[in-house]
C-alpha cells in the first residue's frame, strides 16, 4: 500500500470496518502449522522416519528426570514411572504373573530411612536398559530409511518458506495499527518515567 496516496476519508473508513475486538491474527501458529505440514509430507515420503522420530522421543521422554514422589507410597511420577505403572496395569489384565515380575524392586532402607538416590525402573528394568533399546532402534530406523536426510530437507524448506513469506509479506492495516499502538505506548512510558 502506498501510504502518500491514502486520504484521510480513506483512513477513518478503514480504521471503521476494522473489528478491534479481536486480536490480529497470530502469523506464528500459521508458520508453525506450515512447518508441520511439510515435515509430515517428508514423513509420508520415508514413514519408517515417522517410527525412528518416535523412539527418539520415546528415548528422550525416558530420560525426564522431573520426579514427584508422593509421601509413603513412594511412586515416581516422572514420565517413565508413569509409563511403567500404564503397561504394568495392562498386563496385569492378561498375565497376573508376568505383572508382578515387572514391578520395580522395594527402595533401599539405610538406618530407618528410604536412601535419597533413588533408580527409575521401567517394567521392573533400569531406565538406561530402556533407553538404549530403544535409542538403539531409533538410530538404525533413521539409518536404514535415510529418514533423517528427509527430515532435515523438510525442515530447512519449512524455514526457508517460512521466512520467505514473513520477508516479503506485507501487513494488513490493522497489525500496522497494532505495531503503532505498542510502540506509542512504548515512547509513553519512557517519557512518564522522566
């Protein structure tokens, strides 16, 4: 828009069609959602990606160390003691045995007290056995699908798109009014402060 030929009749019938009750509309989810959109693409093109960016997840997810523990029952709220606690149930469904040999050992006792170090078992295993499982299956399946040159090309052109669009796009009049706004009240406050 070139904003010498505006007039000011043109401006305040602008500023009365805008809809100010609303904020303006939010270009970083429309990246975002872009982004997603062509890395599922590069996904459908290399599915075995889709099942190696999973594990790795998975292998990450494990390695949260954020622990609740609750008062007497001494259970471990973190992801993986979550999960561990979710498969241990469904199997106690089908196999009563098998469950009860997945469940964590007791906690160590010192001198009266549970020991401050405590391991985080998945299905009665240490935590590391899961992570290198799974970690371990996570790297052949990007390996073997070349899944991981996909993803790497589906993001840089997300990210060239994205800044593509966000270069060269011009804004509505309302976001420049918005832009205005901030910025007024910005120079507002500084003066006050003086």
């Amino acid at each position: 828009m070139d904003w010498g030929n505006v007039t000011a009749e043109d401006l305040i019938d602008a500023l009365r069609e805008v809809d100010w009750s609303s904020p303006p509309r939010p270009y970083r989810t429309n990246y975002f959602i872009l982004i997603i959109f062509i890395l599922g693409l590069g996904f459908l093109r290399r599915p075995l990606a889709l099942l190696a960016a999973f594990l790795t997840a998975l292998s990450i997810a494990f390695l949260n160390d954020s622990n609740h523990y609750t008062g007497t029952k001494n259970y471990c709220y973190s992801f993986a003691g979550t999960f561990s606690e979710k498969v241990t149930r469904t199997v106690r469904q089908f196999s009563p045995h098998l469950a009860a040999k997945m469940r964590h050992p007791l906690t160590p006792v010192i001198r009266g007290r549970p020991s401050a170090k405590r391991a985080i078992y998945i299905c009665g295993r240490p935590r590391w056995v899961f992570v290198l499982i799974f970690s371990s299956v996570s790297f052949t399946l990007w390996f073997v699908s070349a899944g991981l040159l996909t993803v790497l090309w589906a993001l840089a052109i997300g990210l060239l798109a994205t800044l593509l669009h966000a270069s060269f796009r011009t804004p509505n009049l309302k976001a420049r009014l918005n832009t205005f706004r901030e910025e007024f009240r910005q120079v507002w406050r500084n003066y006050s402060e003086l």
